[in-house]
C-alpha cells in the first residue's frame, strides 16, 4: 500500500463529517453508524492514518456533539474543525484552515460518510505534488453526479448533471467528491469561491476551474464505484454494508478459509481468519475476534472480542463474548457461553454452560448446565478450575472458588468452597426414597379425576 507520495511531500486529510444526516432518520449521528462494526467515520479516520498523513482534521456541526466527542476521543481536540452555520462543501473546508495552520504540504479531502474508500484507493491523488487531484469513477448509472470533464488527459471542469449539455450528460466518469491539492493552493483557490448559486452556498467543486484560471494543473485519477459509495440514508448503509461484507468474503475465501456458504457469514472490519479456518452457515464475527488455523466455527454461533486456538471447536451455537480466550483443541459446545474467560488447551465445554470471569486449566470437563455465579450484584469474581478436573452436570460454581486440579464435582451441586486437588465435593441435599409412594400417589390422583369427570 502506498503511504507516501513520490514526492516526498507532507500528507494531511480533511475529513467533511458536518452533515444533518436527516435522511437517515436516525439519533445516531449518520457518520457514527457502523459498517463491519466500526463507525463510517472511523473507516475515513483509517484511510487517512494509512496514507500516513501527519495532520488529521475533522470537520463537525455545532448540532452533532456525538460526533465531536468521538473524533476527540480518538484524534484529540486538535483534530477538530467546526462548521457553523452550514454554507456548503467549500466552506467546510476553509474552516478547516486555523487546524492546519503552518502545514506546507499536499492536503486530500475525504468524506465521514464513504466508508468503503481505502488508502490505496486514495493514494494515486498525491502523485503529483503540484496539481490538484480529483478522483473520479466510472458510473453504471451517471444519474445526478457531477460529470468529470478531461480532455487531452486533463480534467477541464466539474460539471453538476443539472447545469450539464446532452454532450456532457452522455459522460459516464463521475465526481467522488474526493480531491486533492497542495495546501497553499487548495485555500488560495477557496478563498476566490462564491456562493452566486441557487443554494447560496460555497462549492468545492469549483476550485477545478478556478485552478485552471490560475494555471495550476488539473488531473482526474479513478476509483471503482463501489469504493466511492456515500451513505445517506438506512438504504444505502445497508448497501455499503453488503458491498463490505462481499469483499471481506473474498478476501478469506482467497486466504484459505473454509465457508460452505459464505453469504450467510457476516464480519467485521477487523476479523482475523487464518487459512485453515472453517466456518460453518449462519456465522457472525462482531469486533475484535481471532481465529488461529484449523480451528473450526460452526453454524449459528456468535463471537466479540475473543480469540481462538488451533485446532478449536466453537458451537454450534455457542456464543463467545469479550475477554474469551480459547487454547488449542478446546471444544465450546452448543448453547455455551464464554466470557472474559480463558480456557485451556483440551478442556471442554460441549453443553448449555455459562462461563463467565474464570480460568478453566488444560483438558478440564465441564458438565452441562455448569454456571459459573460470577456476579454478587456489586462485584465480579473469579472461578478457577485446575488441569484434569471434572465439573459435574448441573454444577453451580459460586465465585470466588476453585476447583482444585484432578478434582470433581457431583452433579447438581452449589460448590461455595475451594476443592482441594483430589477431591470430590458434593454440595447438594441427602436423597431420600419412599418406597411405594410414587405408585400410591398415581393411584389416587387418577381416581380424584374421575370422580370429578362423574360429578
């Protein structure tokens, strides 16, 4: 990937994040809704950060304080540009000037709301340190966009679709809205930028023939549709979302990974698979999940925040949440729940079994219906469970308590005390049997209804 123009130049990124997103019809602010898991807003942040630019502003509205509060949270206050009121596209970027005050280097412009826009998609605009940079695509269908115009191999102008003549309605290579330009001549160009137009507003777009009036070189550089999809209403995330998910099956398909069906498999933006992996129908991977060779995922499972070793066996069913940590050859069976647990290599969990704040020492058995009573209501504690033990069907561990290696459980039993390495513990009430009673009770049940079906 290149991260580093072959000039040499200065990279920095103004990220336009100011928009109502009314369409959406959502509280969530329209660039803090996920695709693959993340924020829109965070994958524009990535791009950036992988073109290796030093500088990294965002521009935000007054009327969306969720979104200031995540750029600072990641790139902190510096990062922060406002726009308030809203007069278009260029002006947004103008209030970004003051944030990169003293920056002499080339300046791209991307978008908080175009998600699927990588670092490589981007990095052909700052080939020529000295032009100004658009990124065009080639549309299946032109539509409204903004038509490039290129001639001799230079882009002549921006032309919105509505002012456009049949000849350049005809032209299929479109705006993205992603440009750039070295900073001096980007804010140069902006400050001659007016707003005689029916909206009144500024538009970037226009600095093209301003450039062009002013000598400075023009050029067009192209990325593929999809790369370029803006998100503006539930409909279209859904989209980008599924555009997300079609690359990211490839990608493991190409990498070794087994799916049977892997349209019904869903990721997020940072799964790691080995090849080697399967993964079996109905499969979904939220944040922050590693999966190590031949470990296999079967069908409707569920995992956050885990890791998984070689050789591993999770579900059908099973649910993995933050903190799971799976060794090698470990079985999670169905209707088991891990979290913020370690289990170790062999041990095996293979039925209806909650596993929460414990450590689970190597090739230990845990019985259906094991619940480790983590929580008292204010704190969380530990269960340990030593190498070799057998936790018996039906068990309820109440943490803090440890299960002592080789040691066992009786089925059905509320341990509340540490079990030595050895040991059995039974933690349940005496049996008792009544000989005849079952037989006597049937018998007068039964005639207690039919004397109630003759009256």
């Amino acid at each position: 990937m290149t991260t580093q123009s072959q000039t040499g130049a200065a990279r920095a990124a103004v990220i336009l994040a100011a928009g109502q997103g009314t369409r959406m019809k959502s509280r969530l602010p329209k660039v803090l809704h996920p695709v693959g898991g993340r924020a829109m807003l965070d994958h524009a942040i990535d791009a950036a950060e992988a073109l290796g630019c030093e500088r990294i502003v965002v521009v935000v509205g007054n009327h969306s304080p969720e979104v200031r509060a995540h750029v600072v949270a990641r790139l902190g206050e510096g990062a922060i540009a406002v726009q308030d009121p809203p007069m278009g596209t260029g002006h947004a970027v103008l209030c970004a000037r003051e944030a990169l005050g003293g920056f002499d280097g080339q300046v791209v412009i991307t978008y908080g709301d175009v998600p699927l826009l990588k670092a490589h998609d981007i990095a052909p605009v700052f080939e020529a340190a000295d032009a100004l940079s658009v990124i065009g695509f080639e549309a299946r269908d032109p539509g409204a966009y903004g038509r490039l115009v290129i001639e001799s191999g230079q882009l002549t102008a921006i032309t919105e679709a509505k002012e456009a003549s049949a000849e350049v309605l005809a032209i299929r290579t479109c705006n993205s809205g992603v440009m750039s330009a070295p900073a001096r001549v980007l804010f140069d160009l902006l400050d001659k930028v007016g707003n005689d137009n029916a909206k009144g507003e500024y538009y970037l777009t226009d600095v093209v023939q301003l450039g062009r009036e002013a000598g400075v070189p023009t050029r067009a550089v192209m990325a593929s549709e999809d790369a370029v999809m803006g998100v503006n209403a539930q409909s279209e995330l859904a989209e980008a979302e599924a555009l997300f998910q079609k690359v990211q099956r490839e990608t493991f398909l190409a990498r070794g990974v087994t799916m049977p069906a892997p349209d019904t498999v869903h990721f997020a933006w940072d799964t790691d698979l080995e090849a080697g992996v399967v993964v079996e129908p109905y499969v979904v991977f939220a944040p922050g999940v590693q999966v190590a060779s031949g470990a296999r995922i079967r069908s409707f499972s569920h995992l956050e925040g885990a890791t998984v070793g070689e050789g591993a066996i999770v579900g059908p069913y099973a649910r993995l949440r933050p903190g799971a940590r799976l060794d090698r050859d470990v079985h999670i069976g169905n209707f088991v729940e891990v979290k913020n647990s370690h289990i170790a290599e062999g041990a095996k969990a293979n039925h209806l079994s909650y596993l929460g704040d414990g450590e689970v020492g190597p090739r230990a058995n845990i019985g259906a219906g094991t619940i480790f009573c983590n929580y008292d209501g204010v704190f969380k504690h530990k269960t340990t469970v030593g190498e070799g033990a057998f936790v018996g069907s039906n068990s309820s561990l109440v943490a803090p308590v440890t299960i002592g290696a080789g040691a066992m459980t009786a089925s059905g039993s509320v341990i509340t005390e540490d079990v030595p390495d050895g040991a059995l513990a039974l933690g349940r009430a005496t049996q008792t049997v009544k000989d005849g009673w079952a037989a006597r009770f049937m018998q007068m049940m039964t005639a207690k209804k039919a004397n109630q079906k003759k009256s």
